[in-house]
C-alpha cells in the first residue's frame, strides 16, 4: 500500500490570533508511524509542510496518488498547547483529498473534538489518542469498526469506536528518520535563525 503522512504548514513561527509558536521540529508520531509501516512492507513518504513551508497546493504536489493519508493537526510538540488556526489543515486537506485515498486526522483536536473534526474536514475517518497503535490495522484493512480509537461515518451513521488503550512506548520501534531530511528539524524560534 502506498501511504503518505502528513503535516501541514501554519504560519511560521507565531500563529495568527492564537499567537502560538509553530516550532520546526520533526513529527515523532508520523515518524513512529512511517516505521511500523515500512515494517510491514507498506511504501511510505513524509511530506512535513510545516518544516519546508509549503502551501496546501504544494503538498498536494508532492503526494501524489496515495492509497491512504494520514493528517496531523498537531504534531507531538504542540499537544500541550495546540494552535486554534484550523484553516492551514482544513485547506491542505482540501487540496490533496483528490489524491489521499482514505484519507484520515490524527492529533489533539480530533482527539478532544473528533465529531466536530470530522464535520469540519470531511476526513474519512479521525484517529482519537495515538496513531502509532492502529496505523497497522488500518493500512492492513481491517474492519473499522473493530480498531478501537477511531470515529468515522458508515452508511451516514456516526460511530466512535472504544477507547483505545494507552499506547506501550517500548514497543515502538525506532522512528523512520532519513538522514537527509534532518537539517529541516532545526530547534528555530525565529526568521532566518538556523
């Protein structure tokens, strides 16, 4: 299966109205993910828009055809102070849906708001808590409704699986990180500052 795992661009460094800073700094989660997906055969490509600056289009570019997508709305540095500015995810899901295949949110806000997630973005599907335990099931498609941390839609009903259980950190392996991709997660805080 052909997989892409996404991050948005938010304005860099501060956000708009919630003045949040949008750190530069590699997606840990999508990373986890990309790993236990490589591990299972799956072909995997990391487009973080946030750490190059590119706009929803240019993402959309680089994906290609996918046969699923995963979108971050907060990657693992903004969990204990998300941003409140949806519209860069809302509009970077605009532009790929075309190509993402089932295309799906993982992240603080549909973990806290998944139906109101989903009615915003029209994903197929909002992962609630961590990723990393069913990226496996999901890209070897398995029943929805029997992969616990999810909510979706199915034949117009709404459903939101059983809580996941917390996720065992020692069973992760170790995060699919490409050497060149490295200097693009520098800990900048401000323009031009590398």
């Amino acid at each position: 299966m052909n997989i892409a795992l996404v991050k948005p661009s938010w304005r860099y460094p501060i956000a708009g109205a919630d003045h949040t800073y949008n750190r530069r700094w590699a997606p840990l989660e999508l990373l986890n993910c990309a790993a236990i997906l490589e591990a299972r055969g799956h072909q995997v490509r990391l487009i973080d828009g946030q750490a190059e600056d590119l706009p929803p289009q240019a993402v959309a570019d680089r994906l290609g055809q996918a046969d699923m997508t995963i979108v971050t709305s907060s990657a693992l540095d903004r969990w204990q102070c998300p941003t409140l500015e949806l519209a860069p995810l809302v509009a970077t899901i605009e532009a790929i849906r075309p190509n993402a295949g089932k295309l799906l949110l993982t992240g603080f806000h549909g973990t806290v708001r998944p139906n109101e997630m989903l009615d915003l973005t029209r994903v197929d599907g909002v992962i609630r808590g961590e990723p990393e335990a069913m990226v496996g099931d999901l890209a070897a498609g398995c029943d929805w409704g029997k992969i616990a941390g999810l909510t979706f839609r199915r034949d117009g009903q709404l459903v939101s699986t059983a809580e996941p259980p917390p996720l065992d950190m020692t069973t992760l392996p170790q995060p699919a990180m490409p050497t060149n991709d490295l200097p693009l997660w520098r800990r900048r805080f401000g323009r031009g500052r590398k």
